[in-house]
C-alpha cells in the first residue's frame, strides 16, 4: 500500500506543479500503473450528439485519502463513465475513480460505488454526489447510450450513408437516494416517490405543498431532500 501511495503521489506530481500542467512523456504518465491510466486513441465519429458531460476540458482535481491534491485538465465520457484526461502535448488518457481517491469535477465529487436499489437493477458504475447529509445521500448516475432510430431498420442507399441515419447518443440518466446501504431510483412523478415509502411521508408532503419540485431537475431535488433529512423526526 506505502508503495502504491508513493508511486501514485510521484506519478501526479510531475502531472502538476502549482496547478499548472506540464508536458509528460508516455513513460511517466504510465509509471502511476494502479491508477488505471489508459492512453485513448481516436474513435470513430460517426454519431450525432456529443458523451460528454462538457465537451471542454476544465481544471478538475484529484484527491487522495491522505489529501493530497493534484490537478489537471479533464473532461467526462457519460458513454464510457471515464474520465478524459489530456497534457499539454494534447495526448489524452483515460482515467476511472478508484477507491484510493476521487475526482472533483466541477465542484462536485464524483465517486466509485456499487449501489443495490429497491426499485432499479444495482449500479456499477461512477456517480456525481450532489447532497450528503446525516440520513440521506443523493447521487446522479450520469449515463449516455447510442441509439438508434427507427429508419436504420431500412438498408441505406447505395451510394453512401446518409447523415440521417446516424446513431445519436441519448441520455438516460438516473438520480439515485441512499439512506446508509439501502438506495432507490428517483421515480418520475411524486405518486409514484411516496409509494416507496423511502422518503419520510410527511415531511415530503409539507415541502411539495409549498414548492414546486421537477424531479428531473437537480437543484429542486437537493433542496427536497436537504429538506426532509433536515426535518426528519
């Protein structure tokens, strides 16, 4: 574990100094091995619609259980569920969060869980921890799937594909409550939330009598949930 630690800390040490990144050769981005770095080759384009979370790369940072702290440019892959990150040279690898660390992402952390849900098949996979209070936690499993249309069952003219039949990345993202190991996908109407019985009843309905609250949206589901943990008998 020391060992790992140490060839961790070395490896994105040179990625960063004073937050700024600076140009590494193949070998040295390598050299952190159990951190899961991969270098990405280019794909094939031939979508419509974009994975990423933000198509721009931005200052994210990498922190480790000591609290050590790294930085360098990344950008999101919701196809994938990796993270993209590239040097100065402009090379790009991919990295995953591990239980070793986590990745601070525009402000939020994301993290590496496997969650059993009531509602939902269990989830594998990386997710952004938008509230974390004493009883409950809400998470947002970020997710884009290729799909295709319709008119793809229909053979493409021989002249070439056309533009129109392009597969398009659609997002199918799922926001997730926890409360200690026990978790549920958030359902899409507030009939169908109080039925499982997850949230506390009453709290739930004093909050949604005097707000509005789109469960699709965010920002109203963390105020909903800060809400009922924080009134919660």
């Amino acid at each position: 574990m020391k060992q790992f630690l140490f060839l961790s800390l070395l490896f994105f040490n040179s990625i960063c100094i004073k937050a700024q990144l600076v140009s590494l050769s193949e070998k040295d981005l390598f050299r952190g091995g159990n951190i899961n770095l991969v270098k990405l080759v280019e794909e094939n384009k031939k979508y419509k619609g974009s994975p990423y979370l933000k198509d721009k790369f931005e200052q994210t940072e990498l922190v480790f259980r000591s609290n050590r702290k790294f930085q360098g440019l990344m950008r999101y892959h919701m196809g994938y569920q990796i993270f993209e990150f590239k040097n100065t040279a402009g090379e790009r690898f991919k990295i995953l969060p591990e239980n070793q660390f986590k990745i601070i992402h525009q402000r939020i952390p994301f993290v590496r869980e496997k969650l059993v849900l009531k509602n939902h098949p269990t989830l594998d996979g990386v997710f952004k921890l938008l509230y974390a209070g004493k009883n409950y936690r809400l998470l947002h499993y970020l997710k884009k799937e290729l799909a295709q249309t319709r008119k793809e069952a229909i053979p493409a003219p021989a002249t070439g594909t056309s533009e129109g039949l392009l597969p398009t990345w659609i997002d199918r993202s799922l926001f997730i409550l926890m409360r200690g190991n026990e978790g549920v996908r958030v359902e899409k109407s507030h009939k169908k939330m109080m039925k499982l019985k997850f949230l506390e009843t009453n709290a739930y309905k004093d909050y949604i009598e005097n707000h509005k609250v789109k469960l699709n949206n965010a920002k109203m589901l963390v105020a909903l949930v800060r809400y009922i943990d924080q009134n919660q008998p």
